[in-house]
C-alpha cells in the first residue's frame, strides 16, 4: 500500500477490497494496459521517406517476386526493410537501423505490428535485423532502441 495515502483513504480502501473486492483478472488488464500506453508514450515519429511500391514497374525477367523497399526516417537515424515474398500472404521482413556517422550501430529491435498482434526482429551487433511470417495486409513499423522512446510509423498497406 501507497505511504503517501492518508489513513482514512487506507481504511477505506481495506473496506472496498473486503465487502467488494475487484477480480484478480480485472485488475491484471488493467495493469496490462498502463504498460502497453507506457511502452508507446510520446513515441518519436517514423517517416516513411521512400517506397519502392511508388516507383515505375521495372522489366521483371526473373519470374520471382520483386522485393519491397521501405525507408524511414526518424531523428538521427534511418531504417531500410525489404518485405520479400515468402509464401502466399505472408512476407520475411530484414533490414538494418543505421545511427548518424560515426556513432555505434543502435541497440534495440523492430517491431512490425498487424491487425491479429506483431512479430518482431532483435538489432544485431551490426543494427540488422530479421523478421519471419509478417502477413499481407496493414503493417505499422515501431522501432523500439534500449533506452530510448519507441519510434512509430503511421500503417501502410503491404
């Protein structure tokens, strides 16, 4: 219990959890939830600045499947993805987060969110990463660094 609560709050509180008490799951989503708003508090943005999808069609000869490039930028940092086909409605997402010149590759990992949840990628020891089993359809990117506030794109459609 919170020292700082006043003691008639406290006895208060005794008497709610005794004749009332709040069930144990209610109150575990509830603690759930203030950690997930907390993990995307004032999240830096992620921009997307180049799509291959916006290009003109080039000659394909190879009969497989063109990769697509994304790039974003986001303050100091840049992370270019490849979502390669893999099999029907799904992708294998790698790529690599690059820091500003001179600055050691960043720590952290990538997130790829959907509508059924997200998959996500470690940085190595180089900023690469890799992403297996990313469904088609909406994809949001979060790159989420050690110690620092997550950077969140806006979704697009893959």
């Amino acid at each position: 219990m919170n020292r700082w609560m006043p003691a008639e709050l406290r006895r208060l509180r005794e008497l709610f959890q005794s004749c009332d008490p709040i069930p144990e799951r209610a109150v575990a989503d509830a603690y759930a939830a203030v950690r997930r708003r907390s993990t995307y508090r004032d999240p830096e943005v992620l921009k997307l600045v180049g799509d291959s999808a916006e290009s003109l069609a080039s000659v394909r000869g190879s009969g497989r499947p063109e990769p697509r490039v994304l790039t974003f930028a986001m303050p100091g940092r840049v992370l270019e993805m490849d979502l390669i086909p893999t099999v029907r409605g799904q992708y294998r997402a790698s790529g690599m987060v690059l820091n500003r010149a001179g600055q050691a590759p960043p720590a952290g990992e990538v997130v790829l969110r959907h509508p059924d949840g997200e998959c996500s990628g470690s940085l190595d020891e180089h900023g690469a990463f890799r992403v297996a089993d990313v469904p088609r359809g909406p994809l949001s990117v979060v790159f989420r660094p050690v110690r620092s506030a997550p950077a969140v794109a806006d979704w697009l459609v893959c």
